[in-house]
C-alpha cells in the first residue's frame, strides 16, 4: 500500500493511498515508512464474481511496480536551503 506523504495531505484530510504490486527483485527493498519514487504501470483488476448473469463487474485500480527508488537512503543526511531553514 502506497501513501502520500502527510505534509501534502491538506488540514483535516485524512490521506489517499492505492495498492502496489511489488515483485521480484523490488521486494524488500525499502521498509515500511521509507519515502521512495516508484515507476509504474497503472492496472485494473477485475472482481468478478464468475456468476455469468448479467450483473456488471467491478475493476479496481492498482499500480504494477516496475522500478523504485529511495527518496533519502539511510544514512544520508538532509540537506536544508538557507531558506528552508527560516
């Protein structure tokens, strides 16, 4: 599951996040809580429940990871801008 970072999330927001889908070699690259840029490839999954009638199924949306990358690796400090710093 992939959330957006708090600091974005507007006041009283409570904040969005979809489902990933890591595998391979991706798996348990970054804990959980790490800011990580990810490539991906959007999906939609069909929830049928294999009833043949004529009821219409539901697709959900979710995200094929193909690449990530940490954000800040362990161990690196933040840098901050002069201006940041005020």
């Amino acid at each position: 599951k992939l959330q957006e970072a708090p600091e974005k999330v507007p006041t009283g927001e409570m904040p969005r996040s979809v489902m990933v889908a890591v595998e391979r070699g991706l798996v348990d690259k970054a804990p959980p809580g790490t800011r990580i840029t990810i490539f991906c490839i959007p999906t939609l999954f069909s929830n049928n429940s294999g009833g043949g009638g004529g009821g219409s199924a539901v697709q959900k949306v979710y995200l094929r990871c193909v690449g990530l990358m940490k954000d800040n690796p362990a161990g690196e400090a933040v840098q901050f801008t002069p201006a940041e710093e005020e």
